[in-house]
C-alpha cells in the first residue's frame, strides 16, 4: 500500500557519547573513566578525549574528520568574545501547511537544542571587523530551509547590505523542509535575491560548506559566495 510507504520508522542511532576501550595500566588496575569525557568521531569510529576535539578546533586528532559544531559554539570559534549581537531570536512559528504534528515536532525540538530555528544570525566583530553572520545548525530539523531560516537569512543579508557589511554563513546540510512543501522551496528565491542585492552594492560574501552541505541550501545562498570555503567531505 502506498501508505506504508511513507510510514515512519524509527531507528536508534549512536550518535553520542561511548565508553572507550578499556586500557588497564601498568599495576594491573582499570581506570575508571567517567562519562562525556570521551566523544566517538563519526569519521573513523575512534574515542576521542572530548578536550582534545575542542583544543583541535573539532577536527579529529586521529582521521582529520570534521565534528559538526553547534550554532552558538561556532559562534564563540569565530567571532570576538562578547561582541555578537543576535538578531531575529524569536520569531512566530508558521504551518503554512498545517502539517499535522508539524507544531508538536518543532517545540520538542526546540527544547531538545535550546534553539529557536535551524540557523543563528547576527552581527559581531572579527578581529575588530564588524561582519554579519549565520550559522546553521543540523540538530535542528537537519538544518532545513523552512520559511522562517529563508527569512532570517534574506532579513539578515539585506541589513548587511544596508549597513554596508560583509556576510558570512557556514551552511550544513540543509534540504528542504518537508512539512513546509512549496513556501520551503521558496526561500530559496528569496535568499538569492537578497544576496544579489548584496553583491550589487559591492559587499563580500563568505559561504562555510560544513560537512555535509546538501540539498536546497546548495542550490541557492551557498553557493553564491564570492569566496566558497569548504570542510573535506568523507
Ligand atoms: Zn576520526
């Protein structure tokens, strides 16, 4: 039956934190080793002391892969201590479908992530250069372009066109979001456009593909940037 075809299916994924091997020390002892120490790196399934994935930027010591970084700790990687100024934190949820459960899905989500959408933007410094930035996070709905992410990043990009600004934005993943259908496709126009206007009054563009960058984000803002940075994809 077609029905089940899109039946949900639900599978338990490891995706967080794993007791390491167990190495006994030379006196024979086992060292006890607490939870959240360690992290598994997703590329090469090696326990990675958790210090040693933030003292390496988040890049695993071991393979070289990449960690995905969440929204406001990237945030604190980049942009000079206490000068980031968010912008559009709360905005009014839309079901311009009214996807059934949509609601439902987007609150547990936020209180999962402590997020309020898929993407974070603002305004800080740089080493004292003022930049408009946006940062996805994956955690959220897989970073996908619902109307409000399209919004923030056009409200964003034209504010950085009117204070004459740069932009830059680490995209992840990022499709489209199913329970918005058509007006999620639709923010990819509009994103465009916004940065067209952008790039009309001379202002630099910065575009992070983090792994992995997909989908709808690609097709639109990402790949815009007047320069295009990019982690290795594995
Ligand atoms: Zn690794």
């Amino acid at each position: 039956m077609l029905r089940d075809m899109f039946k949900k299916t639900y599978t338990r994924i490891d995706t967080k934190y794993r007791e390491p091997e167990r190495t006994v020390t030379a006196d024979g002892e086992e060292p006890t080793i607490p939870q959240g120490l360690w992290r598994k790196c997703n590329k090469c399934g090696q326990p990675i002391y958790t210090e040693d994935v933030k003292n390496n930027y988040y890049i695993c010591p071991k393979c070289k892969g990449y960690f995905r970084v969440h929204a406001y700790r990237r945030i604190e990687m980049v942009i000079d201590d206490g000068t980031f100024e968010e912008w559009d934190k709360e905005m009014e949820f839309v079901n311009p479908l009214s996807f059934p459960g949509y609601e439902k899905k987007m609150n547990a989500t936020k209180e999962k992530t402590r997020l309020n959408e898929a993407i974070v933007t603002g305004k800080g410094r740089i080493h004292g250069q003022e930049t408009v930035i946006g940062v996805c996070d994956a955690r959220f709905f897989m970073s996908s372009m619902g109307h409000n992410v399209g919004e923030k990043i056009a409200r964003a990009v034209e504010r950085a066109t009117a204070e004459k600004l740069p932009v830059i934005i680490f995209a992840c993943s990022g499709g489209a979001r199913m329970q918005e259908g058509l007006v999620s496709l639709m923010q990819m126009a509009k994103t465009s456009a916004a940065l067209e206007k952008h790039h009309e009054a001379g202002q630099l563009f910065v575009s992070v593909f983090t792994d992995p960058t997909t989908g709808g984000v690609t097709a639109s803002f990402a790949m815009l940037g007047d320069i295009i940075l990019a982690e290795p994809m594995r």
